[in-house]
C-alpha cells in the first residue's frame, strides 16, 4: 500500500461515493473501492479501511 496516496485515495472515494448516492442506481461501493483502489495503487480492502477509519472511527 503507498500510505502517502492513502489520504487522497479517501477524499476521491468518499467523493465518488457522494456523487453515485445522488443517482438513482446508487453507489456500487465494491466497484467504487476497485477504481479508486487501482487508481492510487493501494489495496481496494487496505482503502476500505482507510475510509472506515476516517468516517467511523475517526469521527470519535
């Protein structure tokens, strides 16, 4: 996993993620952590994390 594009790969997920929410088919979360995961080259399951912890743990 390349940590320095960790916090960038966040950003562009969870925005990615807002826009697919407002379409009518909504957010393909697996598809969206593949893309962005390839993308930055980190590990869809290792960015997965990363979210969770911003979103979830990090809101503590």
């Amino acid at each position: 996993m390349h940590l320095e594009n960790t916090p960038k790969a966040v950003d562009e997920y969870l925005s990615r993620e807002e826009a697919a929410m407002k379409s009518p088919q909504g957010a393909n979360h697996t598809a969206l952590f593949e893309e962005v995961g390839k993308a930055y080259g980190i590990d869809p399951d290792d960015l997965s994390n990363a979210v969770l912890e911003r979103t979830i743990l990090g809101a503590n």
